[in-house]
C-alpha cells in the first residue's frame, strides 16, 4: 500500500456525495426501485462516469487491474451502498474473466477496449433443467462448413442477459460432452441477426430485484471461428480455472453487505435507548455488535489473503477459492442475522428505519452464496483435494515465498501470471500447512502479549488436530458423506485463523506502534478477537470471553458511516471513510 489515496476512497466519496438529496445512491432511491423491480440504471452511470470498468480490465491490457483487492475494495464500496449495484455492475468482470485467462492476445485486446468503454459482458453458464451441473449443459455449437458454429439452445437465470451486448457463454461442442465437450463462446448479441436469438423474460427474485435476472435463447445463431476462448473443447477447464478469480472477486460483496449491516445496527444503537440508558451501554448488546464484528474481521482477513494469493500463489487457487466462497458469505450471513437481532422488529420493517435498507440487504445478500458454485459445490471441490491437503501438511512444505508475499500488504505484487492457475493444488494451501511455524514465529517475536500467544498455541492445536481428521478421511466421488461438509467448514475455519496470525505478525511498521484511534491494531484487539472465535467455531474455545466487547467499542467510537477494517488502504481504521 501507498500513501496516495486508494481508488475505493475516491469511489466512497463519489458514493457519498451521489446519496445525498435523493441522489442515485440514496437510500430513497434504492428503497423505491427495489418496490419497483427496477435496474438502477443511473447509479451504473456514476460508476461508469468514475471509469470503474477500467478496474475489470488487466493492467497489461491497457487496465488499472493491477491487485485484485483494490478490485475487490471497490465493489465492497458499492455494495456497502446498495448490493443490487454492484451485483448488477460487477457481472462485467464475471463475464470478461474468461477471456483473461484464455483468450487470443486479440480477442482480449479488443475486450479490454469494449469494457473499458463502459460496455456490459455477462456469463452465461447455467441453464433451466441442470444449474450448477455444467457437464449437464444442452445449449450447444455446431461446428460449420466454413470453420464456424452455430448456436442453438438456452441460458437461464443469467444477471444481465437481456442488457448486456456481450455474452461469454459455454456450449456443449461434442454430442457426447464428457470433459473435453465442451468449448466458452464470445458472442456479441449485437452482430447477430434479431431472428437468431430472444431475451427470455426477467424474472422476478426474492432478493435483487431490480436486477437483470433473465435469460437468453439462440435458434441457429451463426457464430466466427474466432468467437471461440481458448481452443475448442476447453471449455470446462477454463471456466474452472476463471471461477478461481471470479469466486474470489465474489465475496467483495459479502464484505459490503457486512459493513452496511453493522453500520446500520451500530447507528440504532447508538440512539435507541431503554430505562434511561442507550443501547450501546447494555454489556450484552454490546457483547453482540462485537461479535458480529468480530465475523466480518475474519471475513476481511480471509478475503485479503485470498486476494493477494491471486498473484503470489496462484497455483494453490483452487483450494484458497473455494475456501474464499464457502467461508465468507457464509460468515457474512452470519453478521447480517447478528445485526439483525439488535435491530429487532426495524431488520425487517420496510419504511420505519434506513428506508428498510436492512432487509433488503439481508434479502440481496442471501444469492451471494450461490453465484460461481454454491456453498455446497465449493465445500466438495475442497473435499476432492483432501488426499493433497493432508500429504503436503503431513511433509510439512509450504512455499514460503509465495505465502511471504500474500501476507504482507505492505509488499508489491507480482502481476497475475493466469497460466499458472491449476485444476489442483499439488502444494496443497501453503498458509494451513505453515501454521505451526507461524506460531514459532510468534514466540521468537517476543510481541509482549501473552494471550495472543496462548491463543495462537491452542489454534495451532486445534489445527493439528483437523487436519489428523482430514488424513483418515476418504473422499468419494458418488456419495459425499455429511461429515466431510462438516470437516471442510473446521477446515476453511483453519485458514482463517491462520490468516489473521500471519497479518499480524505481518503487518506494516505503522501498525506496530499504532497510537491515537489505532487501538484495534495496538491492543491486538483484533486478532485476539478473531483468534478466540475461531476457536469457539471450532468447538474448542478458550479461556475467558473473545474480546467482543473492546471490537465493538472500536467500531462504536467510529464516526458514521466509517467500516471497521483491517487493511482497506493502510490507515487506522479512523480514517477510513
């Protein structure tokens, strides 16, 4: 990080003075067109006036995308405002991804240009009958004569397939399918013929609703030979190693929707009062902010590692994504019930607080978990690499360097090399398997605070005692048992306490003597919080209460509007906006 103010401050800005009098990002205005069902069209166009696109485009292509947290910093602001918008808008980088990763050096080239010019791409993956069953898929390409295809079939429930111009679509190239059946289209709706396909209608959702959730049908579209990403039959392995990066990208608005939830409770509570005393004085009330705050500080420690694994470890990303996607909306889905339980009857009241800003966050948030593979696909794409897991922690080998680099945000990044985006993990996760020399580090540190310590030798116990389970379990591939969901989720629990002991032995030089407003990184609030209810998740917890309390006097001191963050752009969390 640098001291130059960070894009997303300037983005947080943007937002704020586009909130005020009924402006796009008001929450007025998001309260009406959620009743309306309606696309927040003007609120895309402030954030294509602030250049946004140009953050979903690689840098080496004429891009700002050069740390994949800024991007996801950046769609955290606009979910922190209004989740719908950012769902909405962030699909661009979904649908482009692909190309990222496996395009022709001129295909990209001219995506680049496309989406830097504010122009919309979708991914178009699912379909009526199989959902996330990709290799179920029946919209297929024919190959032509004169080295074309042609497109017949439909894509369903997709966000953005009746708006967007572009569509970045997987169709099934082999009567048979089977692994190499399958090939990912660039196909621009505005080249076709208005006979050769149909905008299925917008349907109507619980949560999101003014966005696009439609779908797209194609009767005999004539496609180029060079609509084709990647090479002919690489379909699925593409579209696996993109999700490494688009799952990643994904939990940006979980952290949003946190942040916006437990602004919107801490303000209740702030001013709520009761026999003479406010909320915020009640112990209990402030013992459940602040562990709820707490889940949102794991949910940023993991979603910062995973981000910065991009480019330090990309080779470990399919294990570290779908650790990311499991773990964090789940978490998030956490603080926002939390939240919800200090607000009382207000959570679920449309017109009496915030303009109903919460429920409908709780409502918009409840998707995240399934887009780019639920929580249940990502849980069992962690069990598959269970064997690699437990033999790499079993040789104890981890790549230092790599991991030295996506632990320390002070650190520059190498640029993302996507080439070395992997099916499997042959090193397994290099930040579990470093965990007992974390904590070795730790006490030759001499950090002067011996309940970090205390806590950091029982976590590494407990993650021996995890990953021991993980070696005697079997998996298979017909019927997963419930108990390998379970030992997943103490698993992704492993990484995220490994996550926050080594941003804290980790962190930047400013924040080891932080001093005025820095009490969450002085007093190692923060880590001893998160630590403590790792612990608790995973059934073994320790001495005393977690230090809810002192987080949520933290977030409580903030002014409004303020988000109780590790690392947003490395200042004190005061000074964040």
């Amino acid at each position: 990080m640098t001291d130059r103010q960070s894009p997303s401050v300037e983005l947080d800005a943007l937002l704020a003075e586009a909130a005020r009098d009924g402006g796009p990002f008001s929450t007025a205005r998001s309260a009406r067109l959620d009743a309306l069902e309606a696309f927040p069209a003007e609120a895309c166009r402030v954030l294509d006036d602030f250049g946004l696109p140009r953050y979903f485009v690689p840098a080496v292509l004429g891009g700002r995308l050069d740390d994949m947290f800024e991007l996801m910093q950046l769609l955290r602001v606009v979910a922190r405002r209004d989740l719908t918008v950012a769902i909405a808008y962030g699909k661009t980088f979904l649908g482009s991804a692909p190309v990222w990763v496996a395009g022709r050096p001129e295909q990209a080239a001219w995506l680049a240009g496309q989406v830097g010019a504010a122009t919309m791409v979708t991914w178009a993956l699912t379909e009526r009958h199989h959902g996330s069953d990709l290799m179920a898929g029946e919209l297929s390409a024919a190959p032509e004569a004169h080295g074309g295809w042609r497109l017949d079939g439909q894509k369903w429930l997709i966000n953005n397939a009746t708006r967007a111009p572009l569509v970045c679509l997987l169709a099934r190239t082999r009567v048979a399918g089977g692994a190499r059946g399958f090939t990912l289209f660039l196909v621009d709706k505005r080249q076709l013929t208005a006979d050769s396909f149909t905008c299925l209608p917008k349907e109507r959702t619980h949560g999101i609703r003014g966005a696009d959730i439609s779908g797209i049908a194609f009767h005999g579209a004539p496609l180029r030979a060079d609509a084709v990403v990647g090479t002919a039959g690489s379909g699925i392995e593409v579209v696996l190693k993109t999700m490494q990066l688009t799952r990643t990208a994904c939990v940006s608005l979980s952290l949003g929707a946190g942040d916006h939830a437990l602004r919107l409770a801490a303000s209740f509570i702030r001013r709520r009062g009761t026999h003479g005393r406010r909320l915020s004085e009640l112990p209990n009330v402030r013992w459940c902010l602040g562990r709820a705050a707490t889940g949102q500080l794991l949910c940023e420690a993991v979603s910062l590692v995973a981000a910065r694994s991009i480019h330090a470890l990309p080779d470990e990303m399919s294990v570290v994504a779908a650790i990311t996607k499991a773990f964090v909306p789940s978490v998030a889905d956490e603080v926002i019930a939390q939240a919800g339980e200090l607000l009382g009857a207000r959570a679920v009241l449309v017109d009496e607080y915030a303009d109903g800003m919460f429920q409908k966050l709780e409502r918009d948030h409840r998707i995240v978990g399934i887009f780019d593979g639920s929580t249940v696909v990502n849980r069992n794409g962690l069990i598959n690499q269970f064997p690699l897991l437990a033999r790499a922690y079993g040789e104890g080998r981890w790549n230092a360097d790599g991991l030295e680099v996506a632990v320390s945000p002070s650190r520059p990044l190498p640029a993302l090399d996507a080439t070395r985006l992997s099916l499997l993990s042959r090193q397994g996760c290099s930040l579990v398997q470093s965990v007992p020399e974390a904590v070795r580090e730790l006490r030759q540190a001499n950090a002067g605070i011996p309940l970090i310590e205390d806590l950091a030798q029982a976590f590494e116990a407990a993650t021996v005692d995890v990953m021991a389970e993980l070696a005697s379990c079997r998996p298979s591939s017909r019927e997963v048992p419930a108990e390998a969901f379970e030992l997943a989720w103490r698993y992704e629990l492993c990484f995220a306490g490994a996550a926050c002991l080594r941003l804290w032995l980790h962190r930047p030089a400013d924040r080891r003597h932080a001093t005025s407003g820095g009490a969450l990184w002085r007093d190692a609030i923060w880590v001893s919080a998160c630590l403590a209810h790792v612990l608790t998740l995973l059934g073994r917890p320790a001495d005393g209460e977690p230090a809810y309390e002192q987080v949520a006097e933290v977030l409580l001191a903030l002014n409004e509007g303020q988000s109780l963050t590790l690392l947003a752009s490395g200042t004190d969390p005061e000074t964040q906006p």
